[in-house]
C-alpha cells in the first residue's frame, strides 16, 4: 500500500471573476476588505502546489463558473473555456452552472480537458 501525503485542490463560487477582486469579511463585529481570486492568482497557486507535490495533487472546480461576471455573462461562459482547461482540473461539479441551458452546459463541459462529474441538473445533461 502506497503512503504519503495527497493534497486536494478545489474552488468554487468563482463566478467568473477572471480578474482580483476587494471582498469584505466578517468576522463577529469586525469587517474587512481582501483581495480574492483571478485566475491567474489561482493557477499560480495551483502551480505552487503542484510543484511542492509532484504527481499527488486533485484540483476540482465546485461550480458556479459559468455566469457572474459581464465577459462571461456575455459569452454565455466560453470565454473560460481556455482559461479552465490551463488550471489542469481533474474534475468539475456544478451547482449553478446551468444559467443558459442544460444543453448549453452540456457544449461547454463538452469543451473542457477534464469531466463534470454531476450538476443539479445531471438527470437532463443525459438526455
């Protein structure tokens, strides 16, 4: 039996902020500002991991890719296209991803390296 150390990558809730952006926090009465995602800063991270690593990471996207931001609202999602199949993700699970269409969903996913393993709307992608 193999041993060692496996690190689970995933994101989720993205909705297609492909640029950093301020977030506030709270924490009990205490609100701050940070700068999260870009998918640069997250393929960067990916990167990192990956190389202290080697051969032992999964990276998942969760869902809620597809739709959020105006560049990808526009495009219906497949600006991401290119930009998701160089994060190297294993798989993709979705939970709102389904905003043009389960049939639009399915030409996306189609495009993709990697599977969708489910979405709420699984049952329909089949069809």
């Amino acid at each position: 039996m193999a041993t060692g150390k496996m690190t689970l990558l995933q994101i989720n809730d993205v909705h297609g902020y492909l640029e950093p952006h301020p977030e506030v926090f709270v924490e009990g009465d205490h609100r701050h500002i940070e700068t999260l995602g870009g998918y640069a800063r997250i393929s960067a991270f990916f990167q990192q991991v990956r190389e202290e690593s080697p051969g032992a990471v999964v990276a998942l996207d969760n869902g809620d890719t597809f739709h959020g931001t105006y560049p990808v609202v526009k495009s219906k999602g497949s600006i991401l296209l290119p930009v998701l199949n160089r994060l190297g993700l294993d798989a993709m699970t979705g939970h709102g991803d389904f905003a043009y269409g389960p049939t639009h969903l399915k030409e996306l996913v189609s495009q993709l390296d990697y599977p969708m393993l489910a979405t709420a709307l699984i049952n329909r992608l089949a069809n």
